[in-house]
C-alpha cells in the first residue's frame, strides 16, 4: 500500500471514528494495522473491535501493545478506559482513565471521567465500602440530609 493510500484509509477511519460510524472505522484501522503495527492505528482498531464485535480481550491486548510502545500517549489510555467501560468494567476504566491523565490533561478523559461521575467516601473509612454498616450509615446520612 503506498503511502497516499494510507493517508486516505488513516483519514477515512477517523472520520468514520468520530462520528460514531465504527464499523467503517474497523474495515480501515484493520487494513491500517495489517500493513503497519502504528500504536495509534492499534488502539483505534481496538475500540472498534470492542464496539463492534464486543471480543474484549483482543481490543484489551491491542491497546495494551500500543501502551507499551507509547506509554506517555494519553489517547492510548483514553481508547484503553472505554473499552473497560464497553466490558462492564467501570472501576478498570476510571483508573485507567486517570493514568491517561498523569500523562495529558485531555478534554476527552476529563469528559469521559465527568460523565461516570465520582463516589463519596464511605462514611467509616476504615470499612469496606461494601460493609453493611457503611451502606447503612449512608442510606440513613443521605435521608437526613448529612451527605
């Protein structure tokens, strides 16, 4: 493939990418990543694997491969975060999301860390979250207005 024809593929995915159109954008980061393992190139290709054939472990192993060869690109770990969200696995992704952000403050972490939102502290911090006496504590708190 010359080089022309994937600039044409890189920009057609991304565009594809950036209105949601992940399907398209699979079909060109695949021939992408086929010619060339660009760590850019694999973490698009992970997301629209995750996305669209929902094979979690495969996007998860590519974006960890761009990670290694490019640990301080934060669009990396952004790709990396949502995946986590895609699987269900929300904690995975927030603090993935906020190692990205160690690397770059990008508006699109910060967007995507907004949206999920963030948890109070548990009311005994020395117990587990998951501790009946914290969840107690915390029902009746935010009942009585305290929290």
């Amino acid at each position: 493939m010359q080089i022309s024809d994937q600039n044409e593929l890189a920009d057609s995915g991304l565009v594809a990418l950036k209105i949601g159109d992940t399907a398209t954008a699979l079909v060109c980061f695949e021939r992408l990543v086929a010619e060339e393992r660009v760590p850019f190139y694999c973490s698009c290709l992970a997301f629209c694997v995750a996305r669209e054939r929902g094979d979690y472990k495969r996007a998860i192993s590519l974006c960890k491969e761009a990670v290694k060869q490019e640990p301080k690109n934060s669009q990396h770990f952004l790709f990396l975060g949502r995946i986590h969200l895609l699987a269900g696995e929300r904690k995975d992704a927030v603090r993935i999301f906020r190692m990205g952000l160690r690397h770059e403050r990008r508006v699109d972490i910060l967007r995507e860390l907004e949206r999920l939102g963030t948890r109070k502290q548990p009311v005994l911090p020395f117990l587990r979250r998951e501790n009946p006496v914290n969840r107690m504590l915390g029902k009746v708190m935010k009942k009585i207005g305290v929290r």
